[in-house]
C-alpha cells in the first residue's frame, strides 16, 4: 500500500558549479509587463510555449529589487538566455505574504519566466544552453505552509523558450534515469485523495508518471503499464484485507455530502481505497473495478454510495481522469458484481 512520502529531486546536480562560473550583468534589464495567467487546471503537465511572467509576481519582485542583500546571482545561461535568483532576505522584507525567492529567466532582457515562492532552487539537467528542445534546467518552487505546494518547471532554453510545469501541490518530483544522456522520466504522487475519508498522513496516493517525448513531457499512455499487473495471489491478499476492513465497519458508511453536512460516519481503514487507487495508477482501472465488486460484499449497506464517492473524487481531483478516459470505465453507478 502506498502512503504519502516525501521524494527529494535528486542531488548532486544542483548548478552551483555553473553559477560559480557564470558571468554578472553590470544592470538587470526589467522584464517585460505581461497580463496574470488563467488558473491552471487539474492536469498532469502543462506545457508552456510563450512566456510565464505574471504580473503579481513582477511587483514582488521589483520590490525585492530594492533590496541590497542578498545580492542578485546573475548567469548567462547561453544563447541569450541568463538567468537571476534572488535569496530570501534575512528577517523578511516589508511586503505583506510576499515570497521569500526568486528565480527569472530572461533572454534579450525580456522575461520568459519567472517563478516565486519561499524557496526556490535549480537543478542542471543540460547546460549551456543549445538549439536543441531538450529541457536543460528544472526550477523547483514551495510556497510553505502545512503541506503545501510544490510546483516545477522544466525549461527548455533551445531555439524557441519552453517550458513543462507541473503543479504537484503537497509532492515533490523524482527524476528517473538521470544521467543517462536523455532527459529523464518524471514520477509524483497526485494528491487527489490528499485528507479524503482520512487524515493527510494516511491518506493512499497514486503514482504519476512523466516521459520525455520530441519537445515537451508527456503523461505515460494509460495502456503503457506503469506497473506490472499484480498476480491473481496479490489481487486475493488485497480483496481479502479489504473485506476485513470493510466487515470491521461499527455502522455504514456515510456519503460525504451527508459528512458535509454534519452526519459523522465510521472511521474508515484507508486500505478499502489504496488498492484501488494502485490498480488505476498503474493502468488497470477495469480490474479496480472488479476488485471492489468482490471486496465489499452486497450484504453490508454504504457499498454504492462509497463506490459514487470515490469515482467523484477521482473525476474532480485527478490529474489522469481526462487524459486517460477513466469515466469510460469507472462509472458513478456500481455495476453488481455476478
């Protein structure tokens, strides 16, 4: 069963040694007066072609500007790219829930993109900079607060500025397959089920996965496998520990719009759903089905409206119900199992 964990991006390429070599720029240009972005939706990735420079962030930042120290690291990045990071200062500055870092990328003193938060770092994937799409620098930001948010970007400084963001709110990244000469593969865990039916600490999450495909990062094709398919001796241990929790119950479960409500319902063991979330994660939503038919038996009440619960949940939160066509199997109404 997989429970929330903390998955540090890997060390050791931080770019302190392409910072120590960089060259400074004698005056920052100011990056250009661009409009605040839509809210990004629930995906797995959004892939960015045009510059990122929201203009909330450009005002905290030109008040950071007039703040001495920590000075500003400047790069040249290559190819007109350079890039400048500001630390947090000691003590705060004067700006009420304004971030503590930040990191611009610019090229011919135009911003392409520029990421805020009370920590922002970077890790070298590629440089310097060439005409290739390959993504050469990730910036990684966390906003603070109780579990919350981490979100990346994945730039590309080839021919033309791009970049893959990834907003995975209470989980960090995990590059796979660094250091192989291609661009590695990206793994998180979707945060869909974060504090659902459980605390935060027990709460199951599902594994996404990342691939690099021509120009930008891609999710991994449902049909892919993430994962092998679980033996039918797994599938029985899983049903099986399920039926237990599920039979264990004090009194039927309560619909989370009654929850909302006020009505309190039965402590639930994670474990009814963890199973389910694994097998849908890893591509097999039909046996998910299959295997909650078997596991919770006809005879015990709450078995439809918990089934329409989680594929609700599933719907609203994840980030693989639109791009892996899961309504087309996980259908709000149970069908009873033979």
């Amino acid at each position: 069963m997989r429970r929330l964990r903390w998955i540090s991006v890997i060390g050791g390429l931080l770019l302190a040694w392409f910072l120590a070599s960089g060259h400074a720029f004698a005056q920052d240009a100011q990056p250009g007066d661009q409009k605040p972005t839509a809210e990004r939706p629930v995906a797995a990735v959004i892939h960015l072609d045009k510059p990122l420079c929201e203009a909330d962030a450009l005002k905290q930042l030109a008040a950071r500007r007039k703040v001495a120290t920590p000075a500003a690291i400047v790069t040249d990045l290559g190819h007109g790219y350079r890039l400048s990071q500001w630390a947090a200062v000691p003590g705060g500055i004067d700006q009420a829930a304004a971030p503590a870092a930040f990191a611009l990328i610019e090229r011919g003193g135009i911003c392409q993109l520029l990421v805020s938060g009370q920590q922002v770092s970077i890790t070298s994937l590629h440089l310097p900079a060439d005409a290739s799409p390959a993504p050469q620098l990730v910036i990684s930001s966390y906003s603070g607060g109780a579990h919350c948010c981490f979100a990346y970007d994945i730039v590309s400084l080839g021919k033309n500025f791009a970049a893959d963001a990834i907003d995975s709110a209470d989980s960090p990244i995990s590059l796979m397959g660094l250091g192989d000469g291609d661009p590695p593969d990206i793994t998180y865990f979707d945060m869909a089920f974060a504090y659902w039916n459980t605390s935060f600490a027990q709460s199951p999450a599902g594994q996404v996965r990342l691939t690099w495909d021509k120009d930008r990062y891609r999710l991994v094709d449902a049909g892919a496998g993430t994962e092998p398919q679980p033996s039918d001796a797994v599938l029985a241990a899983w049903q099986a520990e399920m039926t237990a929790a599920i039979k264990a119950l004090p009194s039927p479960y309560v619909s989370i719009a009654d929850q909302n409500n006020g009505k309190e319902g039965p402590q639930l063991d994670p474990v009814i759903w963890s199973h389910l979330i694994d097998l849908i994660y890893a591509g097999y939503a039909e046996m998910a089905v299959d295997l909650f038919n078997k596991a919770w038996p006809n005879e015990i009440p709450g078995k439809d409206l918990f089934w329409k619960d989680f594929v609700t949940q599933m719907q609203q939160g994840s980030v693989l119900w639109v791009p892996w066509k899961l309504g087309n199997v996980l259908k709000p109404d149970l069908a009873k199992a033979p």
